[in-house]
C-alpha cells in the first residue's frame, strides 16, 4: 500500500480528479493548502511569465512587480490543492503519470509535487477489513 | 527522502519558515490545523479548548538534511528559553518516491 501526495495548482483541481478517475483511483482527500517551492535560480525560466502579468497589471497600482517577483522566485506562500490518494503498490506508477500528465503547463515552474510514501496498514472503517484489501 | 511533519504554533509559521528559508531549505506546504496534545487541550476556568489552532508544516528532504531541518525547526518554533506546552510536534516519515509535475522527473 501506498500513500501518493500531490501538491497542484488550484484551477488544476478538476483535471486531476477526472485524471484520477480514468486511472481508476476515484477515491481521494483533498484541502487547500499553502505553500512554497525552490527557489529560481535561473530568472530566464519565469520572464515569460513575468512580463505577461505585469502587462496585466494597472499602471497606477505600485509594487506590483515586486509582489510578481515574489510569486514567482518562490519567497511568498501561495495556494495549492492537496490531494492524498490511497493505492496498491501496482498502481502507484498509472497513478502518478496520470497526474503529471493532467498537471503540466508551460510556465516552467509552479506546477507541483508528488510524494509517495509507504503506509503500513489502513481499515475500512464499514467493516473493520483491514490492509490491501480496505484500500 | 523523509516527510517532515510539523506542528507549530500558527503566530511562530513566518519565523520558521524564514529560518528554514535561511538555512536553504525553501520548500514547504503550510496546512492550517486544529488538534489537542496530551495536555487534552487548555482548561480556562471552566471552559476547555480541546481544538486549539495549530499550523502544520510539511517539508520534503533528503536524508542527510533531516537532523538540520529538525533543529531550525525545533529552535525557532519554541517560546522562550525552556518551551511551553502547546510548542508543537514534529514528525518524520519515509517518502519512497518524489515527482515534479513540470519536467515529471523523478526524485526532489
């Protein structure tokens, strides 16, 4: 048994439950959550997108591109869905590549992690089955 | 790669994370919590708050960096020089793969 923790972004939220779906995981916990990432290193990565929000941006609104930049080097905590999904080890593979396929944009940075972690023994809670066969 | 859990008190999350940004560990996902210790929560005259806010800090890390992350943790998440009740737990699991979604390669 596997626990799989996929940090996404927010407006990715119903891609991933449909991808979770087709991979024939349907069931999951999800919350919102804040976080961070790396650092950029490299400013190349996020000018793209730097310079299309700031076209976005008013004129007369100040420090906006400082709160871009904060954004999107990673100093700032922004909102992230959480998803944990509960899986048998032979799944975890589908799982994942579902997930990776239903998340990926062309920002180069932003778009999330996945954890797998062991879980030793998990119990339905209806009828008190417990391991593989509880998942 | 462990999963480092840790529940802070929600007023010390913009200290912590800016010693663990200081000490190089950047990453982090921040969940608002509520939850009681052993203490069963706090007694105020008659009243008892057994769901006391917390915040909960989860980090992924490599190996070698856990006993780092776990000081600066342990050191900026205390009130005063002895701790208090209510400081906090921190909790560590085994993570047996990691993925970032944009170039879906594998490991932190």
């Amino acid at each position: 048994m596997k626990e799989i923790i996929a940090v996404v972004r927010m407006n990715k939220t119903n891609d991933t439950k449909k991808a979770l779906v087709k991979a024939g995981a349907a069931g999951f916990t999800a919350f919102k959550v804040m976080g961070r990432g790396k650092l950029v290193d490299d400013e190349s990565v996020i000018l793209d997108r730097k310079n299309k929000l700031l076209a976005l941006a008013g004129d007369d609104e100040r420090d906006t591109a400082v709160l871009i930049d904060g954004f999107l080097t990673g100093e700032r905590l922004f909102p992230r869905r959480l998803f944990t999904v509960l899986a048998h080890d032979e799944d975890v593979e589908e799982i994942v590549n579902a997930i990776i396929a239903a998340n990926r944009t062309d920002n180069n940075v932003g778009d999330g992690k996945i954890f797998v972690l062991p879980v030793l023994d998990a119990v339905r809670v209806r009828t008190g089955e417990t391991g593989e066969s509880a998942v | 790669m462990l999963l480092v859990r840790a529940i802070i008190r929600p007023e010390k999350k913009d200290e912590v994370l800016a010693e663990l940004a200081k000490a190089g560990f950047n990453a982090a996902t921040v969940v608002d919590v509520v939850g009681r210790g052993k203490q069963k929560g706090i007694k105020i005259g008659g009243i008892v708050y057994d769901e006391i806010p917390k915040a909960l800090l989860m980090i992924a890390t490599r190996d070698e960096y856990k006993e780092d992350i776990v000081s600066v943790i342990l050191r900026a998440a205390k009130t005063s020089e002895k701790g208090a009740f209510g400081d906090g737990k921190i909790f560590i699991s085994a993570i047996d793969e990691a993925y970032t979604i944009s170039t879906g390669a594998k490991g932190l």
